[in-house]
C-alpha cells in the first residue's frame, strides 16, 4: 500500500511540475501579448501622424498646382493679348 501511495505521490508531483510549467509559459505568453499590444498602439500612432502628414501635404500641393494652375491661365491670356498686339503692329507696319 506504501508503495501505492508513494506512486501516486509521484504522480502528483509530476502533474504539479507540468502544471507549474504550463502556468510560467502563459505568463510569458500574457507579457508577450501585452508587449505585442503595446507595439501595436504604436504603430497605430504613428501610422496616424504619418496618414494626417500625407493628407497636410497632399492639400498643400494641391493648394500650390491650383495657384499654378491659376498663373499659367493668366500668362495664356497674356500671351495671347501680346502676339495679337504683334500682329497688329506687324499689318500696322507693311
């Protein structure tokens, strides 16, 4: 009967050792989780600022291709006005 009781005290003592280790590894699962958690927050962030500094920068360029847009519209019309005044002067001249 000791020998029983010896065997199952074993037993129990290699169930508690596994029980122990399963407990550590979802420790360090936990930690892992939380760093991986906290990595994500992260680069959610920054993914954030870099999202709101490409749309800043988009707005900005669109902003600058309309004033070009603008310029060019007014420089057209000025070129215009000028090669009709030169060919006026041109008949002007003959």
């Amino acid at each position: 009967m000791s020998d029983k009781l010896d065997l199952i005290l074993q037993k129990l003592t290699q169930m508690d050792s596994r029980i122990s280790a399963i407990e550590t590894g979802q420790r360090e699962l936990r930690e892992i989780m939380h760093n991986i958690r906290d990595r994500q927050d992260e680069t959610d962030a920054k993914l954030d600022a870099l999202t709101s500094e490409m749309h800043e920068r988009f707005d900005k360029t669109d902003r600058t291709l309309r004033f070009l847009e603008s310029d060019f519209d007014v420089m057209y019309k000025k070129v215009s006005e000028h090669e009709r005044e030169i060919s006026r002067l041109k008949r002007l001249g003959q």
